[in-house]
C-alpha cells in the first residue's frame, strides 16, 4: 500500500496546490503538472507490473516454446546485447517467459552502467534448458543482493523502477517449474534460469 500511497499523496497536493492559486506562475503550474504526469505514469506502471505478477502466479499454459527464439526475441529489444543460443525447447509460456527474459536483459543494461557488455545465452545442459544474462557492469551490492527478489525493493525509484521486474521474473520462473539464480561481485554479475 506504501508504494501507491505515496504517488497518490503526492497527487492530491498538487491538485490541492494548482485550484488553491488560479493565478500560479506557469512555469511552476507547468512544473507540477509534470511531476503529476510522473506520478500517473509510475502508478501505471505499479499497476501493470502487478498484473503481470499475478499472471504469473497463476500458472502457465504449458506448450512447446523455443527458447532459443524467446531469447532472441527479448534481446533484440535492447541495443548492444549479444545473443549465444542453442536450439532448446520446454514446455511453459511463451509470453511469460519473453517477459522474464526481456525483464533481466533490461536490468543488464540498464544497471550494468554506461559501455557494460550484456551477453545472453540459452542452451540445455544436464539440470535443464538454462538461460543466462550476463553483464560486466559494477555488480550488485553485496547489500542489496538479497533484497533484489523482494517486490517493491528497488535502488532506481527516481527513474520509475517498481522494483517488481525480478520478482515477476522468478514467479515465472517457479510457475515453471524451474530456478533463478543471481551471482554477482564487481565486473561480472550472472542471472540464470533453469527450467
């Protein structure tokens, strides 16, 4: 509830504060209504990672997906990322899994820092179908790095993180069936998922 709580505090002030003074400076009323806007956008965005994580804990419909292709499909997505896929193919979801795939990818990228290499890889090996993202950014803060799973914890809530990109991550990761795993020290942070 705190995480809603907040933006709709932050709402109703500014609402308060625009019909209280008609005759606002416009570069402040201009002001306010973007952080408004921003406010709107990150509920949005809560509401909709939310959804997804409900989803995700449901279940899935079990069919033959190609991982290999999911893989690609999700890294194509973002810039500069190096795909490394062998032909693997489970039974799971194959909206569910580009979301979970698409959702590290981004996380690499986005927390691997400026000029980080992000690599992904698929393939099968004896425990299962493992997918790997790979970056050699600063890494996770030994700190943080149990925290990462839980829903809201997020270090990036300025630039609208939710923090709930790896927890929607392992719910369909589980509704799998499978595991995620996250290794991380600086130059080289690891997040795998078996299935």
């Amino acid at each position: 509830s705190h995480e809603f709580k907040t933006p709709l505090s932050t709402l109703r002030g500014t609402l308060e504060l625009l019909g209280d003074d008609p005759d606002m400076d416009p570069a402040q009323r201009a002001r306010f209504l973007a952080n408004a806007e921003a406010e709107v956008e990150r509920l949005g965005r809560l509401v909709t990672g939310l959804l997804e994580l409900a989803r995700a804990e449901e279940g899935v419909r079990a069919q033959p997906v190609a991982l290999h292709e999911v893989v690609r499909r999700a890294a194509a997505r973002v810039d500069g990322v190096r795909v490394e896929a062998e032909p693997v193919t489970v039974q799971g979801d194959t909206d569910a899994l580009e979301t979970a795939v698409g959702n590290l990818v981004d996380n690499a990228r986005r927390y691997g820092g400026e000029g980080a290499t992000v690599v992904v890889r698929c393939r099968a090996d004896g425990r299962g179908a493992v997918v790997e993202v790979q970056d050699d950014g600063p890494g996770i803060p030994a700190g943080n790095l149990p925290k990462v799973r839980e829903r809201f914890f997020t270090t990036n809530r300025e630039q609208g993180g939710t923090g709930l990109g790896l927890a929607l991550v392992e719910a369909v990761v589980r509704a799998h069936g499978g595991q995620l795993e996250i290794e991380s020290q600086p130059g080289r942070t690891v997040v795998r998922i078996t299935l």
